[in-house]
C-alpha cells in the first residue's frame, strides 16, 4: 500500500463496530415489534368485527379464541352425575310438564322423589331510549302476588303450539333475536337497531330446564302502541339507571335474571 492511501485510510475501533451494529440491531427489532404489534390490532378488530356479527344474530362468537389455551375442564375426575331412574308426568299438557323423578346417586343409592317442569326458553331485554332511559313494565306476578317492576320478556315460541319444551337446535323454536326484537314492541311500541346478545343462562337449573336469553337494545325509539296477549296486563314506565340501582337496592325490582340483564348491561 502506498503513503497516499495510508493518509486517507480511517481506522475506527473495534469496540465502536460493535456498538453500531447492536444499535442497528435494536432498532431492526424495534421494527418487528411494531410490525407485530400492528398485524395483532389489526387481527383484533377483524375478530371483534366477526363477534359483533355473531351476537347481533343471537348467537355466541366461535372463531380464532379457539387457539387459546383451553379452560380448565370443570368436570374432569369427577362422579357427581345423578342418574334418573324413573320419571312420572304428573301434569302434561299443552302449559308445562310437571313431572316426579327418581335419581341414582353417586354411590348407587335411589331417592325419590325430586320434582321438576318444564318451560318455554325466553327473552330478557334490558332495553334503553334515545335518552339513555330504561324500558321497564310494571304487571302482577302471582308467584310471590305483587305487582313487579321488570324488563320487556316473554317466551320464545314454538311452532307446535305448545308452552313448553327447551329445543334450542330444533326448527320448532323461534328466533331468540326475532323473539327479543317481537317481545320489546309488544310489550312497550318500542323498536331498535342496536341489539347485542348479552347471555343465555338457565332459568332455574335446580327446578326447570328452560333457558333465559339475555339482550341488551340500546337507543330504543317509539314506533307504536302495545299489541298485548289477552292475559297480559301491564304498563310501561322508563327509569334511570340511578332510578333502577335504587329499586334492587330496596328489593323492588324482584325479578332475578333481570337484575342480572341489568348486572350484564352495566359492564358491557
């Protein structure tokens, strides 16, 4: 090598090649993260887009949370079913099955007996107005023989004509959405565009086998009177969610699962 390019050559110490090159390193890191970070929102919105979709049509969301670590099984190495042995229909008719079972228990043993009906699934509304006022009605019930303040609910109907029969994979049942949707314009004239399934739970699972849909209908609007049942006699009254914590507070608002459409609506 000559003089002239030994004057011109730079030497750069090996400890600042190192340094460079770590900074080059994270900052090309930085770069996947925030291209990782980027394909995760954007997977995110997708599913929340498929799960609003879902609830809208009154059914659960079953898309990519399957990927995630499963629940832990609540039943596995467990005997606790009980075996029904004998069952007698003591009222069958077009209303409800009343019926009286003998179980076998865990250990073998028969007891008898156990009594359970059943009952039509239906629809609970928790539903709000323009004004961010909820949609309650006011009618006796005769179980506990008081007048009751509640959300807009009524069964799902059947095509068989009959008050009872859970078959929520069968063509004989309504819509659970269309019953909502059918249930909040008899009862109040009110109509909505905003419907969101909030829970499908059991009504009583100690006593009956019918389930409750839960929904929630926000920015309700007057679209008519109330188209009753003949059995049917209520009023409407809109209270304040403040109005509604008050009546469960003081006991007044007696219905359990409504209170939990409220419970629901509240956290949504």
């Amino acid at each position: 090598m000559n003089k002239k390019n030994q004057q011109n050559k730079v030497f750069v110490p090996l400890d600042l090649i190192a340094d460079a090159i770590e900074m080059a390193d994270d900052e090309w890191n930085q770069y996947l993260d925030i291209e990782e970070d980027w394909y995760s929102f954007q997977e995110e919105q997708y599913r929340q887009i498929a799960r609003d979709c879902c609830e809208s049509h009154g059914f659960a969301y079953d898309g990519m949370e399957n990927e995630k670590e499963e629940p832990e099984d609540l039943d596995s190495g467990e005997n606790l079913a009980w075996e029904e042995v004998r069952t007698e229909h003591i009222v069958q008719d077009e209303w409800i099955d009343f019926r009286k079972s003998a179980y076998r228990f865990p250990d073998g043993t028969v007891f008898e007996p156990y009594y359970s009906y059943s009952r039509r699934d239906y629809v609970v509304i928790a539903a709000s107005d323009e004004e961010g006022r909820y949609l309650c009605v006011r009618q006796f019930r005769q179980g506990i023989g008081e007048v009751t303040t509640e959300f807009p609910a009524g069964g799902i109907e059947r095509k068989d004509g009959r008050e009872y029969g859970s078959d929520r994979d069968s063509e004989l049942s309504e819509d659970a959405l269309a019953a909502a949707k059918r249930e909040l314009q008899e009862e109040t004239g009110y109509v909505s565009d905003h419907w969101k399934h909030l829970l499908t739970i059991p009504s009583n699972a100690t006593l009956a086998d019918n389930y409750a849909y839960i929904f929630l209908a926000e920015n309700c609007r007057k679209s008519g009177e109330q188209k009753l049942d003949e059995t049917e006699f209520l009023n409407v009254r809109t209270y304040t969610p403040d109005e509604i914590e008050e009546m469960i507070s003081r006991g007044r608002f007696q219905q359990a699962v409504h209170v939990l459409a409220w419970l629901l609506a509240r956290r949504k």
